[in-house]
C-alpha cells in the first residue's frame, strides 16, 4: 500500500488518477465507483489480471487529496501475476502528471484519450473476459485428465 498527497483540490486530482491511467502501460480498462478507481490488466495467456486501487479519501485542506494506491492479483494463486510492477507503472505516470500544471495535464490526457478512453461506465464492462477462476479450474481439470490418461497408457 501506498499513501500520497496530491497538492491538488479532489475534482483535479480525480483527473489525475484517471489520467495516470490513461498513460501507465498494461492497464486495458479502468472505472470510478465513489471514493474509488479502479484500474485493471484484464486476462491474458501468462496471467489471470492485476488489478491496482486507488483510494480518495476526504482531507481538511480542499488544495490537497490524500490518495492510496493497493495492487492485488485477480487470483491470488496465479504466480505469474505481478501486480506491484503495474502498481509502479502508474505511480510512475502519476508522478509525472502531478509535476505538471492541471492546464498542461488536461491538455495531455485530451490527446491521450482522442483514440478512445479506457474508462469504463459501468464495471461489468471491465469484466469481459470470463472470470479467472472458472479459467482456473477448467485448465486444471484438464492437465489432471490428460497426465491420468497417460498413467493410464
């Protein structure tokens, strides 16, 4: 887990949050639930999904937002998921936005996104795939059948 303060007030630090999603490499789709964005790999061949969570939390000082930043593995038991490495990609591209004056990063989030945004409306457009465990499971069973099989040859 990571803390920050954005020395900016909360509607502009959301656009960096967002923004920083826009930009970090590896993460496909992302959603705002409240208080909190959410930022995902989604599943490929090597791994079943990072995900990385980014807290707003409320702060006595409008001109700041304290943030926290928490990758997780979408199955915990997938051992080729790195989540800590997207976790430091958009830190990195969170950094680099804040840096920034907020006209200068609006400007570079409207020519990131002119292709297209990667946030999503609702969550179970970031779910598209099928879910990871099913995937699991399915894989599993059919190693398992195929290694009795041989067993049994």
């Amino acid at each position: 887990m990571t803390q920050l303060i954005l020395d900016h007030p909360e509607n502009d630090a959301r656009i960096l949050i967002k923004g920083a999603f826009e930009r970090t490499r590896g993460i496909k789709k992302y959603d705002e639930k409240g208080r909190q964005v959410v930022g995902k790999t989604g599943f490929s061949l090597k791994n079943y999904g990072e995900n990385i969570y980014v807290d707003i939390s409320e702060s006595p000082d409008e001109n700041q937002t304290p943030i926290e930043i928490t990758a997780k593995k979408e199955v915990e038991i997938n051992i080729t998921a790195n989540a800590q490495k997207y976790k430091r990609r958009y830190i990195n591209e969170l950094d680099s936005l804040r840096q920034k004056p907020i006209e200068d990063v609006y400007d570079i989030i409207q020519q990131d996104i002119s292709g297209g945004t990667k946030e999503v409306a609702d969550e179970s457009e970031v779910n598209h795939s099928p879910s990871p465990v099913i995937l699991v499971m399915i894989v599993s069973i059919v190693l398992f059948m195929g290694f009795i099989l041989i067993i049994t040859l």
